[in-house]
C-alpha cells in the first residue's frame, strides 16, 4: 500500500467481504497525529489472526496483507493498530493512530477520491463519514441519504460525484489533510 487512501479503500473491502451493509468511519488529526476509527456490521473477526499475513479467509489467494500492512504503517510511526469484534453477534471495530511528522509516515494520497470511489465500489454499503475538529464530531457524508436523493431524481450519478469529491476534500483541507 502506497498510501494511507489504499488503506481505507482494502478496509472497506474487508468490511464488505464479513457482509456488512453498514459502516462508520471517524477521522481526526490534529498536530500531526492522524486517528481514525472504522465499524461495521459484517459478521465480525474471530480473533487477533486477522494480523497474520499468512490467514485469510479468501479462497483465491493464501495471504491478506491489507491489515499486517496498516499494522506496520501504523507501529513504524509510532502509532498502532487495534481491531476486536463489537459483540457476540459481529461487527469489527478498528482504530488505528499514525505519527504523520514521523520520517517513515505515508503520504495521505487523495482521501476524498477514495470515498468517491467507494461510494462507486459497493452501492450496497451505506457509509457515514465523520470528521472531528475542534473537538466536535461533524457528519459530512452519508452514503444512505446521497442514494436517496439518487433515487428521488434529485441528483444524478456524476453531480454525486462531484458533490462527494468536492464535500470530502474541502472537510479534509479544514483539518489540513492533503
């Protein structure tokens, strides 16, 4: 993974593969510490063997190595990386923390194109994105709400898109995340 942006798009790809329909992902970064907190309800990880490259659940190749990779991202900079099942029922949540100062941090990549292209990926997926600034959590996506207006015919597929990209990137620029 060449970015931070690869990071989340292979995360959603994890959530939509354990089933989940819905997923929340919360973003903060502030002085350099970049925070970010993802949920979903799929069908939940087993156990810590969702860090080990050579265990995955896939039937088309032997390795996973989305998640080892964000685990070494995240401890190279100081960070980490922390996942555990919600409930007996399922549902994954995942925090992970990354020093960006730190010399061996990633470059963010384009953060607003990926949410656009997620949005894209898997229609099924109805995605909340919030970012915390000034310690107030403010929703700036909702997948569910732009497909409604989809289906309403008040938008179309390439003003979503632009709306998508264009809302996510200025909310990314306020807390300095280029």
């Amino acid at each position: 993974m060449k970015n931070i942006a690869d990071h989340f798009f292979d995360i959603i790809e994890n959530s939509v593969n354990a089933g989940a329909n819905e997923v929340i992902v919360k973003i903060t970064y502030t002085k350099s510490i970049f925070f970010c907190s993802i949920s979903d309800n799929g069908k939940g990880i087993i156990g810590q063997e969702v860090l080990d490259p050579f265990i995955t659940s896939r039937k088309t190749r032997r390795v996973g190595l989305g998640l080892p990779l964000l685990k070494r991202t995240a401890e190279d900079t100081g960070g980490y990386l922390k996942i555990r099942r919600i409930n007996k029922k399922g549902g994954t949540a995942l925090q992970f923390k990354i020093d960006m100062s730190h010399i061996d941090a990633k470059p963010f990549g384009d953060l607003a194109w990926t949410f656009t292209d997620i949005f894209f990926a898997w229609p099924e997926i109805n995605l909340k994105l919030f970012i915390t600034k000034e310690d107030r959590e403010e929703l700036i996506l909702d997948f569910l709400e732009l497909r409604n207006e989809i289906a309403k015919g008040l938008k179309n597929y390439i003003n979503i898109r632009k709306h998508i990209y264009e809302v996510s990137q200025k909310e990314f620029k306020k807390i300095d995340i280029r």
